[in-house]
C-alpha cells in the first residue's frame, strides 16, 4: 500500500519534519496564551510561528526564522503593543 502516491512528502527529511512540530508547538501556545489574555503581538507570532515551518526548507531557515519571529515578538512587547 503506497501512503503517498502523488509524491508530494518524498522531499521532506524526516528529522526535519520532526524539528518543524518545535516552533510549531510554540506557535500554538503562544496563539491561545494571546487570545486568552486579547494580547495581539502574541496571537500575530503564534500564527507565525505555527505557519513557518511550512514553507523553510532547510533547518537552518527553521533556526533564523524562528530566531526573527522570535525578535521581533520580543521587540512589540518592549516597546509596549
């Protein structure tokens, strides 16, 4: 039984999927945290961060974007939004 006939995972690494489920998990968290509490920053990053993933290639751009999502969370929270 072929679980992929169309081929459309055989691109991905495995490892890498693995890794992906990481920020994506943050994602979640910080999305219901930010909703919960009606803090927009935290829902804007959650949604990044669980949308991400999807589109890096490599796990170096999973690293630098979650880095960037991350810093820039940071940077709305000091300056007050």
């Amino acid at each position: 039984m072929d679980l992929d006939p169309l081929g459309i995972l055989s691109h991905y690494d495995t490892a890498w999927l693995f890794l992906s489920l990481i920020p994506s998990a943050i994602g979640l968290v910080l999305f219901v945290y930010g909703k919960k509490r009606g803090l927009a920053p935290q829902m804007v990053a959650g949604v990044l961060f669980m949308v991400y993933p999807i589109v890096t290639p490599t796990v170096t751009s999973l690293i630098v974007g979650g880095a960037l999502i991350g810093g820039g969370l940071w940077y709305a929270i000091r300056a007050g939004w």
